[in-house]
C-alpha cells in the first residue's frame, strides 16, 4: 500500500512527503521541494540509498519504546518504600475543565512522586503485556505498586494499559472467543487485585480483518470490567490515521470512556526527512486531519476523544543544517527534558506552519536535526482540543518531562477550571471568597456548588485552607 503525505504552502501543495509501502519493504523519498529544483539531484541517489537505510517495518512507539526498555528493572520496593513517606497529599483535580490523562511507562515509575496531582486526571500504567492467548506475559510489578493507592489518595484515577502489538498476534487473540475470554478474566482480575479504577487497551498493527472483532473484544472486557467493579473507566489508545480501515471508531467510542487518539509519530524514526513528531498544520496528514476524520467517523462523538500529544521528538542524522533536510541514518527518539538540554547549547526554531519546536547542529559525524514539542507547542494543541470541544488531551509520557514547570503550567493555562475556589463568581479567587465561605459554614449564608473545594463531601476548615493555598501560589 503506498501512502503518500503532502505539505502545503500557502494553500498549494508544494512537497511531496513519505512514500513508502505500509508494512515496509520500500520507503523511498520523503520530501523534496518543487520551488528548489536542486533538489531534484537528489533523486537518483535518494531512490538508491535512502531505500536501502529504510527497507524496514514501520513499528508503533508505544511498541518501539517498551523493546528499548526491556532490560530495564526498577526498584520497585525502594521507590514505593520513599513515596510511602511522601506525605503531602493534594485533592484539587476537580479544578480541571476537562481529562488530562498522562501514561506512565514502568520505566519512568521512579518519577511518579513528581507528578502534579492537581493538573492531571487519570494515570495508564504501561504496561501489562498480554500474549496472543490472553495470557499475562509481564505485568511490570502490577500487583505490588503503591502507585495505585498512591495517586487515589490524590484524586486522581488509575488504570492498567494492556498492551498487545503485531497481525498475527492480535489475529489470535480477537478471532478467538476463548482467547478473548481468557484476557477479560486476567485483566479484570488484576483491576480487583489493586483497587484500581479501571483498563487502557494499547493495540496496534491491526489487521483489517480484525476490525469486527475489536468490538467484540471491547465489548466483552468492558461487560466483564461491570461485572468485578463499580463504574470503571475503559479507555483505548487508538491511531492518528487508519490507513487500512482496520478501526471501528464509532462503536469502539460507543463502547469506551474515551479513545486515546495517539497524535504523534507522524515522522518517526524511519522517516527520510526530519519533521515534526506532532504536526498542526502544514501538511496534509496532521492533527487537524486527524480529529476530522474522528469527528467524522465516529457521528462527532467529541466527548469520547482525547488527543494525545507527545513529551517526546526525534533526532536525525542529516543532510545539511536546512529545515527538513533528508536524513542519512535512524533517527533517535529523545525525551522532552533531553531535548530542552540540546536547546540550551544549540538554540531552537519554531516551525510556525506546524507548531513544533526544531534545532539543527553538527557533530563530529554529520549535521543532527531533532523536532519535538515544548510547552509553547503544545499549548496551541491544547487550544486546539479544546475548540474541537474534545473530552480531553493526553501525554506520552509521564516522567519525560522531569518535571518542568512550564508544562505542566501551559496545561493549567488551558485546563484548570477559572471557578475553582471562586465562591462568590466573580472570576477572582481572594479573602473574600475566604470570608464567603466561613460564612457557609457557620451558616449564615446559603452553600453553593463551589464550596466543597477539596471534593471530600464536607464543607469545613480544610476548604479554607485549600482556598489560601490557591491565593498564595
């Protein structure tokens, strides 16, 4: 299947971008300019050796990223042991407007003390692979994390993400009932086992003669989940674009909570130019492509879609120091916090057509060329989900970030509800709304729906101190 991706220019397509043969023998030329017709010189020796560098499967991150970790072990007991003696605990995520739900690969578990409680709504844990019978492969200390208790203490819901990734091997499992039964019952009973609050299923590489089954599948885990607890949440990381018509994105979002829509990886590792991770606007197939094409095929279903968006970016090795220029090797996936670290020796663009941060450099081998989102970009997206009147956004992944003020400060900028803690509505949280609510308490004036600041249930002491803690940070 050959798939091909256009950049627009002031309305005209004027790049051709990505061909390659989906599944992967043949990638051969991702972008060359029509107004540069030097370029073209690179024609001949693009087909022969750029061909020859990417003649290879195109695999999910998701997947990409749990392979580069596979030898990596946490210390679980140790983490758990320092986080049991973190005793702060915040319950204000009700200040949020809409879900912020962040994943949280086992490989980053020693960060999760790090997270702001306040700004996020629900934590994947990922992950709990499966094999093809239904079966858990590895469950990445699952029964054991404190994590769970951890973040609930918080406000915030926590899920296991499932994951299963390959044709064949989602063609076993979805095709067979019994199979399909055997990984309702051991998911299910993992959710029992922690207390926890619900399922993420990450499948990816999809057959398209799956696409019926899928929906059994979701079906089935999601009457079972009912089953073993009270009001879970079933949620689905699902892709930014099907190129075959293997989703069923209407029943799926019929079915689930939410789907995770992953709005990233556009360019990935194998791409023959370097480009935005996360692109809005200026090409062909980007956000704003992708949630169209949700809106459409799901009968604009907005409030089951999350868009999720990248803490992560490539870097390739180059041609030249020009945007977009051709790439000559693989490209490196590089966390957020590793990229701000090449922007503060290099300095960084920012690719106003695609809202998307880049920088170029030299090595002592070639020219190096890394794209990635910061919190400048990312607050476009956000305003971006929240024009589509989307449920919510995403983060792949928890942890990449190390904790930066500035983005989980561009997610309060777009997400935190403007009437926490304003009692009287005046649109500013101050002493009055202080005096408003003592008055509340001892009642002398009339309780209204803003007072239980910390959502406990209770309007007493704690709500003030929760109010002065608003006022003083």
């Amino acid at each position: 299947m050959i798939i091909c991706i256009g950049k627009l220019k002031n309305g005209f397509l004027t790049d051709l971008l990505h061909v390659y043969t989906f599944g992967g023998l043949l990638m051969v030329i991702q972008f060359f300019s029509f107004k540069n017709m030097k370029f073209l010189n690179y024609i001949f020796y693009s087909l022969i050796y750029f061909s020859s560098i990417f003649a290879q499967t195109w695999h999910p991150l998701h997947y990409q990223q749990l392979e580069d970790h596979i030898h990596h072990n946490p210390n679980f007991e140790m983490i758990d042991s320092l986080a049991r003696n973190n005793v702060t605990v915040n319950n204000r995520n009700s200040s949020l407007s809409h879900e912020v739900i962040g994943y949280l690969p086992y490989w980053e578990y020693e960060k999760y003390t790090d997270i702001d409680y306040e700004l996020i709504t629900q934590i994947n844990y990922f992950s709990i692979e499966l094999d093809q019978y239904g079966n858990i492969e590895n469950d990445h200390n699952w029964p054991n994390l404190y994590l769970v208790e951890y973040a609930q203490s918080r406000g915030v819901k926590v899920k296991l993400c499932a994951t299963l990734f390959g044709y064949d091997n989602l063609t076993t499992l979805l095709s067979s009932q019994q199979n399909r039964q055997n990984a309702w019952i051991n998911l299910a009973n993992l959710v029992v086992m922690q207390n926890a609050d619900g399922i993420d299923i990450n499948f990816e590489l999809l057959p398209q003669d799956q696409k019926e089954n899928l929906v059994i599948f979701m079906e089935g885990l999601s009457a079972t989940l009912n089953m073993v607890i009270d009001n879970p949440i079933l949620t689905m990381a699902t892709p930014a674009i099907d190129w075959n018509d293997a989703w069923d994105y209407n029943q799926l979002a019929s079915i689930v909570d939410g789907l995770f829509i992953m709005g990233y990886n556009y360019f990935y590792s194998g791409s023959t130019s370097a480009g935005p991770v996360s692109p809005l606007g200026g090409y062909l197939y980007d956000i704003d492509f992708t949630i169209n094409d949700y809106l459409s095929k799901t009968n604009n279903q907005n409030d089951k879609l999350i868009l999720g968006l990248p803490y992560y970016g490539y870097n390739w090795p180059v041609l030249n120091e020009q945007i977009n220029s051709f790439t000559i090797d693989l490209g490196q996936p590089v966390t957020y916090e590793q990229s701000l670290d090449l922007s503060y020796t290099y300095g960084q663009n920012y690719d106003y057509e695609s809202n998307a941060q880049w920088l170029s450099y030299q090595n002592s081998s070639s020219w190096m060329q890394c794209w990635y989102d910061d919190s400048l970009s990312l607050s476009h997206k956000y305003q971006f989900a929240l024009d589509n009147e989307l449920a919510g956004i995403g983060i792949w992944a928890l942890g990449y970030d190390n904790n930066d003020p500035k983005m989980w400060g561009a997610i309060s900028d777009k997400f935190r509800n403007p009437f926490f803690g304003d009692i009287n509505f005046d649109g500013i949280v101050n002493i009055i709304d202080i005096v408003i609510l003592m008055n509340m308490i001892l009642g002398i004036e009339e309780i209204n729906s803003n007072a239980d600041i910390n959502n406990d249930g209770f309007i007493n002491v704690l709500d003030i101190m929760e109010i002065v803690f608003l006022i003083t940070n």
